[in-house]
C-alpha cells in the first residue's frame, strides 16, 4: 500500500509540474544491477554479519516532461530488480542461505543538460522509495527512502526517437536497528546505514 500511495502522489506532482504544451518522453529500458552490501546484527548473540545482493539484470520506465528552461527535463523513475541475498548462517529462522528479494525503486526528479538541449550528456538525480519485497512467506516487506544520482547521454535517431544511456548510482536507506526479513519475535537488525548499487542502463526513448 505504501508503494502504491507513492506512485499516486509522484503521479499527482508531475501532472501539475507539467507545462501545457510540454513535451513528454517515455523509456522503457533494460540494465544491469551491481552491488549492495549491509551489515546485520543478532540481539540474540551480538554477532554482526553481511547480507549481499547478487549481480542482475534490471529494468524499469523513465518518463520525462521538458521544462520551460532550456535543458531540464522533470523525470520519474521507476525501477525493479529481482536479486537473490545472500544469508550468513544462523541469521534466519528457519535457516535459509539465500533469499529472494524483489527491489522496486519509484523516485522523481529531474535532469540537467549543460549543453542546454534535450539530447545529448545530462546529469540525473532523483528521490523517492525503494521497496525491498522478500519471495519467502513469512517475511516481512520493507519501505525505504532513496537517493539516485548519475548521468548519460541521448543519442537523437529520429525527431521522435532517442536512444538513451544511463550509469546510476542507487543508495537506499536502512534505519539502522530496524528489523531484517522477518516477523513476529526477530532478533536480527540491520546495522548499517544503508547500502549502494550501480546501475547501468540502455532505452529508447519515444517523444511526444
């Protein structure tokens, strides 16, 4: 519900943001998700471990609405990767070594294109919600702020088609002390601050 609730209100500021006559890109695109680490600990024991997430494939939509200011664009984000983490043993209860997760990212922002145009280098940064949906019944779902910030390039190919590169840098928040996947009387708490993945990405972009 709370993912949902975020895609209604983003949705709701970006149809005010948006100028009558504006222009409007949409990019499905396909990439690759790198990295993510965070630090757990048990309350039982006071032992500490690491949670990875595996290397994957990801994808998700972009959606751009040009600004009255030459080279800026709004932009909302919505991202998704499946990933399988890692489980140091002993952390979970019944024992599991690897857990499915499913990483949903809905952010809003804009871009910046020093060049003053709508195509070619551009500088990203978007803010919202990274959803972090464990397969496994019995798990508990979290919902977690997230910055992402990184840049690319738009490669005009018609007036109505871009292709467009992107190399993302995803850092999600983890309150430190708040519970890990699981529910009812779990000992295990993340520990970290938070954790950072790299995504590089490629789309085209169909204008409007």
């Amino acid at each position: 519900m709370t993912f949902t609730r975020s895609l209604c209100r983003y949705l709701a500021i970006f149809s005010l943001a948006m100028p009558a006559t504006a222009e409007v890109e949409v990019t499905p695109f396909a990439g690759f998700r790198m990295g993510g680490e965070f630090d757990t600990r048990n309350d039982a024991d006071d032992s500490e471990s690491r949670v990875k997430l595996d290397d994957t494939v990801s994808q998700g939509l972009l959606v751009n609405i040009d600004l009255q200011e030459p080279g800026k664009q709004l932009e909302l984000y919505l991202g998704r990767q499946e990933t399988t983490a890692d489980i140091p043993q002993g952390l979970l209860s019944p024992p599991r070594d690897r857990v499915d997760i499913t990483l949903y990212q809905l952010q809003f922002g804009g871009l910046y294109f020093p060049g003053g145009k709508t195509t070619g280098g551009f500088i990203s940064g978007v803010a919202g919600v990274t959803r972090l949906d464990p397969k496994p019944s019995g798990l508990d779902t979290h919902h977690r702020a997230s910055l992402t910030l990184g840049g690319g390039y738009k490669f005009p190919l018609t007036e109505q088609l871009l292709l467009r590169l992107d190399l993302r840098g995803i850092y999600t928040v983890l309150d430190s002390g708040g519970s890990v996947f699981c529910s009812g009387g779990c000992n295990v708490r993340f520990e970290s601050s938070g954790y950072l993945q790299v995504e590089a990405g490629a789309g085209l972009a169909f204008r409007f």
